[in-house]
C-alpha cells in the first residue's frame, strides 16, 4: 500500500500528522511532549492531575455533558500520563471526526478548573495512589524506579507523592498547563478515513492561535548510579521482584537488538525465564521482562511473584539465566523465533486503528518521523546473533539493581547472584 501518510505544521509549531486507510473508523488523539519527568519535588503528580480535570467541564460543557458526549459518539475515548507524554485520544465512526476535535479542542483549550472540581478530583486521585499502593505487582514497580533513577525525575511516580497531590489548587495546575502545554510541544495525531487537509483546518480553527513558548524548556539526562538493593517490608502472601539494569535510549541504533534480546530473556512463554522459572522450577506463576525506555534513557527489568520462602532461589535461577544469554551464542533458529514473534506483533497492531495512530504520533514525538512497518521490519531483519550477544555482555556486565516488597527479614535476602560475577 502507498504511503497515505502526511504532516502540516500550524504557523505556531503545533504538529499535524495523519495516515488514511481504508476503514470505517478513524483513531484521532492529542498528544502532548509532557509528563512525570518534567516536574519538580513541589509539583510531582501534575501532569497526571491536568489530565485528570481536562474532563472536567468547560465555559460550555459541563463534566457530564462531556462523558454524555464521548458516550454518543460510540467508539472509544480514553487518556493517560507517562514519564515522557500526555495523550487524549477517541477512536469514532468518519462521519464524526468533526464533532471528535470539537470536543476534544474544546477540553484542550477551555477547561475551567473550577476549584470544587479540584477538590473532587483529588480524592479521586488520591484513592488511585491508594490502589497502587495496595497492589503489591504495581508498587514494586514505582519502587524499583525510585532506586535506578535516584532523586532524577524520571525516578518520580506518574500519580505523584499523596502529600503533594493533597497541596495541589485549581491556580497551580491552570499554571502548570499554561507553562507545560505549548505549541511545540503538541502533535495531532489521526489514523484511519481521514482527510488530512479537512483535518488539519479543523484543528487550524482550534489551535491556531495557541500561544509560544515563553522559554523553552530542556530534559536533562539521568545519571548512571552504583546498583541498590533494598527489601521493602510488607504483610503479603506472596515476595514481588524487580531485577534490572540500564538499558538504551528509545532512539539508540541498537534498539532492535535491545527488543530480542528483551524476547529471548523473558519475552514470551518460549523464553529463557518463563521456561526455567515457571515451567521447569515451578517458582513463579508470574514472570516477565520488559523494556522502559525514553528519549535520553532506559532500563531492562525483570518481574517476579513468588513465595517468600524461595525469594533467594528465584533471584538465582534469573541470573543464571541472564548469565547463560551472555556468555552463551544464540542460535540463528532461536533468533529467527524472536524475530518472528517480534514482527507478529508488529503487523497485528497494524489491524488497530488505536495502535497505529499511537504509532505515528509515538514516532513523531521520538524520531520527527513517519517509520514504516517495513522499515520496522526490516530493522529486525538486520539483527545478528552476535549483535545479541555483544549487547547483552554489554548491558549485563554490571551487578543488577532489585527491588523486594514483601513478608521478609534483611536477613532472609541473599543479593549475591545479583553481582553476576
């Protein structure tokens, strides 16, 4: 299929991206270059917070008029905080796109932040932090991040800390939103039956005008910190795991190699550890690898549920297993497997409409491009099994970091197999 995909830039640096394909649907969302990382101690928690009352009501919509909206729409519509990105997004049937902006133009730019709305929607966010802190697989997590990053932003939580949450008011988050949300800052996004020149004059009418930047604001990269290892005490049935280290940038060359490799470990059910864990040891009904990565940065984790009694046995087994993936070549039919997996994946998510307009505008935020599934593809193609190995000796040659919430003594923990010596 030719490629239907096109950009516009707005006079003010708003960024205007769409593909058209074939469909009844079209995926459309807002997404803003703005996230956890980009606060301070004082103001942790208010991107997530901003995103939170953007639904709350505008000079013409009030909060339930908006839900009723979205609900008549059909379709779907959701939003989300990262450590990077903000993201209001609706997926509609074609002869709604105009309706969809409106709305959505409408919440971006008008919303009131009215401060008994506030007040209500703190304790709403509060209860979340609540649950995450009651969600033992979820908590560790935040904790694990805490350790890798230090006092760096990106070791912040999404929701924020619950005492600095509880101080926030409608004039600081009107005020973080004024500062944070700026043009160039901000991608459209749009998948699906959609006229990009009629899509682009409709936001036109909406965001033309949006202001500059005042000064332009610049991430500063994490530092890279000697391995913690920290037990975190908690009355639960089961010890919660996190293993890791560094990991690559989301635009690191190698970024391919760094995605098998993650498959190879702990991927997939065909993995390194879901076979040696899981299958063979019976030690966790839950195991996994994952890949956190961001424009300047990343780290490789691994996650585990297990009984606190076998907490040391568990920790072994994972690092024999990063251990073997280092030392050992991996075989072309191994790598051919990973690939295959890899690139399924790929052409699935090509079926949504949600997942491809999240595509574009992911890769417009990171790269300033459009990347073909092709190109996708073919850049795991390119991958060598010696690319694997070197970047795996490279990745592992320090000791890991590990988080352990759960019902232990300091005594219980043996971190030594940590040290991958």
């Amino acid at each position: 299929m030719a490629n239907s995909y096109q950009k516009t830039v707005l006079d003010n640096g708003v960024r205007i991206i769409t593909e058209k394909i074939p469909s009844r649907t079209v995926s459309a969302g807002i997404w803003v270059d703005v996230g956890a990382r980009d606060e301070q101690p004082h103001n942790n928690g208010s991107a997530h917070f901003v995103e939170h009352m953007l639904f709350k009501g505008t000079a013409t919509r009030t909060a339930q008029e908006i839900a009723q909206e979205l609900d008549t729409l059909g379709g779907m519509s959701n939003a989300f905080t990262s450590g990077e990105t903000t993201s209001y997004y609706a997926t509609v049937l074609d002869d709604q796109v105009e309706r969809i902006v409106g709305l959505m133009g409408d919440i971006f730019l008008n919303s009131l932040f009215e401060e008994e709305e506030v007040v209500r929607e703190r304790e709403v966010i509060l209860q979340e932090i609540s649950m995450v802190e009651d969600t033992p697989d979820d908590r560790i997590h935040e904790l694990f991040t805490g350790e890798l990053w230090g006092k760096h932003p990106l070791g912040y939580t999404v929701l924020g800390r619950r005492e600095v949450v509880a101080a926030m008011d409608a004039a600081g988050l009107r005020e973080y939103m004024r500062r944070a949300y700026t043009p160039d800052k901000i991608v459209i996004a749009a998948s699906g039956n959609v006229d990009h020149h009629h899509f682009c004059r409709l936001w036109q009418e909406q965001l033309g005008t949006l202001a500059g930047p005042e000064t332009s604001s610049r991430r500063e990269p994490p530092a890279v910190h000697a391995p913690v290892r920290k037990l975190y005490k908690k009355n639960l049935e089961q010890a919660h795991l996190v293993l890791g280290t560094y990991g690559l940038p989301l635009v690191a060359p190698e970024r391919y190699a760094l995605y098998l490799l993650h498959v190879l470990l702990g991927g997939n059910m065909s993995s390194r550890l879901f076979q040696e864990v899981r299958e063979k040891e019976g030690l966790a009904y839950s195991i996994y690898s994952y890949l956190s990565s961001f424009t300047d940065s990343g780290y490789l984790g691994v996650y585990l549920g297990v009984d606190p009694a076998v907490v040391n046995k568990a920790m072994a087994v994972v690092t024999r297993e990063i251990k073997a993936l280092r030392q050992n070549s991996i075989s072309d039919a191994l790598l051919d497997r990973a690939k295959d997996y890899a690139k399924a994946g790929i052409f699935l998510s090509a079926e949504n409409m949600e997942s491809r307009m999240t595509r574009i505008a992911r890769n417009e935020l990171t790269f300033g491009r459009y990347i073909s599934v092709d190109e996708v593809v073919q850049g795991f193609d390119q991958v060598r099994c010696e690319d694997i190995g070197d970047l795996a000796e490279r990745l592992f040659s320090n000791p890991l970091f590990a988080a352990v919430l759960g019902p232990l003594k300091a005594k219980d923990v043996d971190w030594n197999p940590l040290d991958l010596e």
